[in-house]
C-alpha cells in the first residue's frame, strides 16, 4: 500500500518555489520539515512531516495514523506537544476534535497546528517569539489507550532543509533585528507599575524602523478608567496605527492589551512615551507624566 505522506511530501515540494523553497502565495516563509522517522510498533503506525503555514510563526504537523493492534486508540489532541530544541513546549491549537477513537485496522489523515515559542528569554522580554527553529520534536503521548495513557514512549524529529531554512532567516528572520527599549523606572517590579491598584506594564522594541510598543493595564482599583488610544504619543508624534479611536472604559478587574506600531529612524536610541492617553473617569490623569525608554546596550 503506498503509504499517504509520500504523497503529501510530493505536492507539497511540486507546489514550492525552486529557488527559496516557497509556495508563492504565502505571505511568509513557507518551510518543509521532514522526518527520517516511522514509526511502526505497539500497534502504532505513525508517519508525518511538517511545515509552515501562512500565518506568521505556525508549524503544523500533518500525520498519518494508523491502528495495527485489537484495541481502540484516542487520539487526544490536548496532549500534543511540540518542543524545540531547548526542549521549550507548546501546546496544540485550533483544536475542533480534541477526541478522535481510532478502532483497530482504522486509519486517519489528520494535522496539528503549533505557534512554538522559539526564543523564550526573547518571548518574556517583549512577547516575541523568535524566529522559526531549523528542527522540531512531536511527542506521540497524545496516542493513548482507554485509560488516557500514552502508548508509546516516543518522539518524532522534524528538520528543514538547510539551503531553505538558511533562505528564510535571510529575507524573515527577525531576531537579528530586533532592539529593546527598556522603561527608565525609579521603582519598578517585573517592569510592572502599581499606581492605585492599577498595574500597568510597557514594552517597546524596534525591528528595522518599525517601534513596536505594547501596553497592558489590569484595573484593580474602585476607580473606572478611560483609555483614549489615538492619544499616545511617541516624543510629541501621535502613533501611526491603533485599533481604534473610540475611548475604552476599563472598568474594575477589567483589562487592556494593545500594541502599537510607529516609524522611527532606525539610529533611535531614547524616546519618552506620553501617557495622557489613561485617565480616571473623573478627568484626572492616571501618570503624572510620561515614561522614559533607553535603548538596551
């Protein structure tokens, strides 16, 4: 029986550019990842391969399975897991089915899909998460038996071609070009600020000439607070792009998240962020002034 991932390797490679390895109307690098490994034992037959999708930073795993032994398998989609090379885990996503029961001689067709963080000091500084890895592990713990326990004590490689991988860090790679921007605090805590119950936390870095500045509030405090996003300023210049112009009424134990974009020049090494943009309901300004940043050396 040919087997159904040989077939998916074959269009996948038909559909790609010859010269970076890209199917052309994806909006990102798109990589294949393959893997040297099936896996044929305790009734599991397990082969797969791996790419990019065309939304930024995804993996997905696409498998063929199936079930050689007389008892059901689950497929417990929860449980999937793919690592990088720092052994750094990411859950699944996007999981409609997260229960497949696979009866004996039953076979699927299935897929997985990953937003791996690849650079965790990167992703705790400023939530970025790197760029895509030349090589991934899936742990098959998530093919169970009846009582939800792994089959198979196993983990399947997936690696990138090197001439393709080396041409999407050339022309996506991002890391190499980011600069952080820390916020010059007198007292600070996780770079969280705690102003009458309310926490506030910013993080600012530039790729190239694009300042990305991300703001999060979490209101603790009695008081109701009004964000007005088209009013933060970057030294005096309104920002470039912002969800909405509409004020926002965080109220208590309510939340804001929002990153905006700004052009810069890229030799940029200080800048002071205005806060006016956050008041209390009653007109009064939440910071008395605005915040500081300084290029990381």
């Amino acid at each position: 029986m040919k087997n159904l991932i040989t077939l998916f390797l074959f269009v996948f490679l038909w559909s790609c550019n010859d010269d970076e390895n890209l199917i052309p109307d994806c909006d990102t690098a798109c990589l294949l990842y393959s893997s040297s490994q099936i896996i044929d034992q305790e009734g599991i037959y397990f082969e797969s391969y791996a790419k990019t999708s065309s939304r930024k930073g995804e993996v997905i795993i696409v498998f063929y399975l199936k079930n050689k032994s007389n008892t059901n398998f689950t497929i417990n989609r929860s449980q999937a897991q793919l690592a990088t090379k720092e052994h750094v885990r990411s859950g699944a996503i996007q999981l409609n089915d997260i229960e497949i029961i696979l009866a004996p001689n039953q076979f699927l067709t299935d897929s997985l899909v990953f937003e791996p963080i690849n650079a965790l000091k990167l992703y705790q500084a400023i939530q970025h998460k790197g760029d895509l890895e030349n090589a991934y592990s899936l742990d098959l713990g998530f093919i169970q038996n009846k009582e939800g326990i792994g089959i198979i004590e196993k983990s399947v490689l997936f690696s990138a071609q090197e001439e393709a991988y080396n041409s999407y860090i050339k022309h996506h790679g991002e890391e190499s070009l980011i600069s952080i921007f820390e916020p010059q605090l007198e007292s600070k805590t996780n770079q969280e600020i705690l102003t009458n119950g309310v926490n506030s936390e910013f993080t600012a870095y530039t790729i190239k000439d694009t300042l990305f500045m991300t703001i999060r509030i979490v209101n603790h405090g009695e008081e109701v607070l009004i964000i007005n996003p088209s009013a933060f300023h970057i030294n005096e210049s309104t920002t470039t792009k912002y969800d909405s112009i509409q004020n926002i009424v965080i109220r208590k134990g309510e939340r804001y998240l929002n990153t905006f974009t700004h052009k810069i020049s890229p030799k940029l090494k200080e800048f002071t962020l205005s806060l006016s943009a956050i008041k209390y309901a009653t007109g009064e300004h939440l910071f008395d002034q605005g915040i500081h940043f300084k290029k990381e050396d």
